[in-house]
C-alpha cells in the first residue's frame, strides 16, 4: 500500500515552515520572518501514531508577485497533485485575504481533501477573525497555534483519520531506482535495460503513485527496478516544473538499496545532478553514475572523462560510473555486474576481529593529533549495521574525533575491503564510565 503524502499550501508567511518543522521534528525549512523565503518544495517523511505519510512544504502562493510566484504557484500544483491530503494554513491574525481566495480556487479545482488551519490563534485578534474563514467554504477548519503548539494534535489526528498504520512488506529483492534530471535518458536506460536479453518482465502495481515496478529478471535472478520517469505525460505545466519537482525521485530514492544517477555525457555534469546524488547519500544508499549519451562525446576518452566526473563529484569517489548509451545500447551490457557488485557491497559484513587488525594498524601507522594534551584513543570497533554499512568505535572521549581522522579511518577501511559504491557510516561512542 503506498504511503499517503500530505501538502501544506497557503499564501507566504502564514506558518507552513514552522509547522512542517513541529510535524517531521527537525529544523529543515529556512524559517524567516521574510514572504517567500520557502521557494522550494521540501519533502520530508513522518510519522504520527504509527501511521507514516510524506509531508511536503511549499512556497506560498502570492498572486501579487505572479513574476517571482509562477514558479511557486506551479510547485504548489505539483505538490497538491501528488497530496492525498492537503493542509490549507491561514494566517488567523491578519484575517482573510484575497490571496487566501486564490489558494482556495486552486484547491477547489483539485478535487484533494482539504483541511484548513486557522494559525496563530494566540493572538486576541484571530479569535475575532476565526469565523471569517468558513467563507472559504472547505469541511473542516482547525485552529492552530505552531509556535505554541495548541491545536496540533487535533491537525495530526485529522490529517492521518483515514489513513492506516503502515506494515511494510518485506520484499528481500533488491531495488533499484533511474534517477536524474529531465530529458537525461531515464526512460531510454529503462527501457534499454528491459529489453535486454536474458531480461523477462512483468509490471507490478507500483507502491507510488502511477509508477510502475518493473521485475528484472538477471542471470536468474530478480530485480525490482523502479521508474522515476513518470512525470513527463501530464501537460505543459508539469513539464515547465519539472525539474523544481524532485518528488516521484525522492520517493524512488527511499525505497531503494541502490541508484543509478544518470548524467547526460552531452550536456556535462550541472549542480542539480550533484543535488540528487546526494541526497542518495544522504538516505544511505548505494551509488552508481551512468553517463548516458556516451555515443555523442567525440572529444574525450572515458579515462578523460572519468577524471572530470572524480573532480565534480568529490564527495562520492567511491561510486562506480558507467558509461553507455541507452539508445543504441551500447556498452549496456556492463550496467548490470556493477549494480550486483554494489548490491554485495552495501550488504557486506566484515567479521569484527579483522576489521579491528586493519583499525588497530591503522591507529598506529597514523595517531590522532593531540588537543590540549588529550589524545582519542580507539578501544574497539565493530560492524553495527549493513545498508549502508555502518562501523562503531568505542571511544575515551569521541569530542576527540577530528573529521580528517574520521575520514582517514574511513579512507583505511575501504582500502582493506571493496566497499565500491556505498556509503558507510562511521559512528564513536564512548566507553561506559569514561569520558
């Protein structure tokens, strides 16, 4: 069953940021007291008595502004295209406003469930101007206060009313998501990988909404590839935004174990592609670059090209890239041993006595740099997790740690085992009783 999502939409500083913060628990929206400082959707996951749904933040709709808001206004669409439920926040000090009007016409065309929150009810104004906003015509209307946290478990409750708690099926084939900007290639790599030889398909319901699992059946095995290309067929405004809409790569990104980011070879390596790989390493998972297009580069060697990709992306050396072309199919057939090489990888356990050899040489080849006549001293190191790999010290005092030692024990673990295209987490703790 597909987690449900939930939009907040409104006009610009009614509150959306601070709510959205109070709901998924951390400071993730930039909250000034400024119009418009949200520009971006921010998605984020939740969880609310055990029922879990995605919660997306948008920028506030200003019809004064429509220069600056159009693109706004079309992230607000996508958002509510994807929301199950939407959460339409007021501003209960200032009253109705034409531009609450606005919002409320773009919601009506959306047919969504719509709950409206009447924020900053603290205020002795807004509790003269409550009755005003049932002109806007919606169900149900919950007066909120996010900064003083009044009314917010009613707004959850409401929210999450019809939706169920979420048992996740434990499917152990390995996923794997086609992520990337638009007009990369995802489609063309895709469809070049299922209709590969030795590749059978069948489509299964997809767990997001209208996306289609593929199963990929390799070398005898099963595989399910996740399609984030799905947004293109629905008209000219959700072309326009598309590439303001990460949404549908969000949601592939966190339910695979690995991502394939494809980089279009013709066109280089932009900022937006960096912005997507890494929020794959963010969520823990396993990387790999497809440079698509490989057929229209004449001027350089992959060698040349490789080098290019190890200077953009300094903070994933680890992740192997590919070179192809999805529409020829050339050079298709090396895709998949490196997606079952990473598989391996980001599932990997290294039995804790020879990881503690290679810790141990390593603490003596190179000791942390004293401060303030203290020295970090490692007691023990074990494997604490897979996917990603993670790795806990136990530690005298782990305040100790200097992130360039952190990264060269990072560094000597990957030259002792084939951690190619995963992350691994690196964790210290200290050792009970002493700090």
């Amino acid at each position: 069953m597909a987690i449900p999502t939930v939009a907040l939409v409104g006009r610009p500083n009614v509150g959306k940021s601070t709510l959205f913060n109070k709901i998924v628990g951390k400071q993730i929206a930039i909250i000034e007291d400024l119009p418009g400082v949200t520009r971006d959707r921010i998605y984020q996951e939740a969880t609310y008595n055990k029922k879990r749904f995605y919660l997306i933040d948008t920028g506030g709709i200003d019809a004064s502004k429509m220069s600056f808001n159009e693109e706004i206004k079309m992230q607000a669409l996508i958002a509510i295209k994807e929301a199950d439920v939407v959460v339409f926040i007021v501003d209960g000090k200032e009253g109705l406003t034409a531009n609450d009007l606005i919002v409320r016409d773009i919601l009506r065309k959306s047919n969504k469930k719509v709950i409206v929150a009447i924020n900053k009810i603290d205020a002795k104004e807004a509790m003269e101007n409550i009755y005003d906003f049932y002109e806007l015509g919606f169900d149900e209307y919950i007066p909120i206060s996010s900064i003083h946290n009044k009314g917010y478990v009613e707004l959850l409750e409401a929210i999450t009313k019809d939706f169920v708690n979420y048992e996740e099926k434990v499917d152990t084939r390995l996923k794997f998501s086609i992520i990337g900007r638009p007009n990369v290639g995802k489609s063309s790599l895709m469809n070049a990988l299922l209709n590969e030889e030795r590749v059978v398909v069948s489509n299964v319901a997809g767990t997001t909404r209208d996306s289609i699992d593929s199963v990929l059946k390799y070398n005898n095995e099963e595989y399910i590839l996740i399609d984030t290309a799905g947004m293109r067929k629905k008209g000219k405004v959700f072309e326009a935004v598309e590439k303001y809409s990460l949404i549908r790569s969000l949601k592939a990104i966190d339910r695979s174990d690995i991502c394939l980011v494809v980089i279009d070879a013709s066109e280089g390596i932009t900022e937006h592609d960096k912005h997507i790989a890494g929020y794959a390493i963010e969520r823990g998972k396993g990387l790999i670059f497809v440079v698509n297009k490989w057929d229209t580069v004449k001027d350089m060697t992959i060698m040349e090209y490789e080098k290019l990709m190890r200077s953009e992306f300094q903070f994933a050396t680890y992740a192997p890239v590919v070179f192809l072309s999805a529409l020829t199919k050339k050079r298709i057939h090396t895709l998949m041993p490196e997606v079952i090489k990473v598989a391996n990888n980001i599932d990997k356990s290294i039995p804790t006595s020879i990881l503690n050899d290679v810790i141990v040489d390593a603490y003596q080849l190179n000791l942390p740099p004293s401060y303030k006549g203290k020295r970090l001293k490692i007691y023990f190191t074990s494997q604490s997790g897979i996917k990603p790999p993670k790795f806990t010290f136990r530690v005298n005092n782990k305040g100790l740690v200097h992130f360039s030692y952190e990264r060269y024990l990072e560094n000597k673990i990957r030259e002792n085992f084939d951690f190619t295209g995963t992350p691994i987490v690196l964790q210290f703790k200290n050792r009970s009783g002493e700090e």
